[in-house]
C-alpha cells in the first residue's frame, strides 16, 4: 500500500504498463477463438475497466491479485452497480462474461491457478441472481433507503 499519493500514482502506473501487454495478449487469444471484431472489442474494454479502474480505484492492484473471486464479487455485485453509469443487466452479464474469460485466458497463461479460476466462475454462477436484485433496487427510484438497496 502506497505512503503517499506520488507512489500510489507511481504504483499505478506500473500496473497498467503491465496490463497493457495483458490486454495485447487477451486481444489476441479473443481473436483466435473466433469471435467477432465488436465481440472483442467489447471483452477488452470491459477487462481494462476492470484492471485499469477497479483494480487501481483505491489501492493499486495488480492484475494477477485481483483476479480473485473477492474482488470480483466486489466489482459485479457493487463497484459497477454504483460507479458505471451505463450498469444494467445486460452490462453486468457482459462484465462476469468478459471475467470468466479473462480468467480463462489467465489460466491458460499459467498467471492463475485452476482453483482460482474455479472460484471465480462459481462466484459469478451463484451471485448473479443477487447482484441483478441489488441492479433492480438501485435503479428503483421508489427504493430510498441504503438499506433496501444494499441488503444491510
């Protein structure tokens, strides 16, 4: 964790030097799949808002770190509901998406372990359901309370 606001900057930095080439290689490994050029588009824009924003919003995360079922359940069930103003429930099955694949790919890469990888896409299976509840009482305009919206 960084002392000051220059080594968080510096910190940051670093990461998304490195998240860059991540996003090259996930690029390439989406095309030779087969996918559609609006289709990988797509994945990478959602990964870097992930790793390049999420992951870098408070504390600087590396990718690898934050690849983690913590995390992800974080941003999908919290983070984006609240911060990306385009969250819907297409968007939000877009993002796990784009997150199960980029585990893939990180598995395939030998930068995440299986178990990890398996955490991950449980995660999503089983809180998806909640966090589109929790999209829906966000979005409710007659929902007022924190309280209601977040399930304290």
């Amino acid at each position: 964790m960084p002392v000051n606001y220059e080594e968080y900057k510096q910190d940051c930095q670093k990461i998304r030097v490195a998240n860059e080439i991540l996003l090259k290689d996930f690029e390439s490994w989406l095309k030779s799949s087969g996918l559609s050029t609006k289709t990988i588009k797509q994945h990478c824009s959602n990964i870097d808002f992930y790793i390049n924003q999420y992951l870098l919003y408070t504390d600087p995360v590396s990718t690898e770190e934050g690849m983690d079922s913590g995390y992800v359940s974080m941003f999908l069930g919290y983070w984006f509901i609240r911060k990306a103003m385009w969250a819907s429930a297409t968007s939000l099955k877009n993002n796990a998406t784009s997150l199960k694949k980029f585990g893939k790919f990180l598995y395939e890469q030998h930068k995440m372990t299986k178990e990890d990888l398996d955490s991950i896409l449980t995660t999503i299976r089983e809180e998806m359901p909640e966090w589109q509840a929790t999209l829906k009482r966000y979005d409710d305009p007659s929902i007022e309370s924190i309280e209601d919206i977040w399930g304290y």
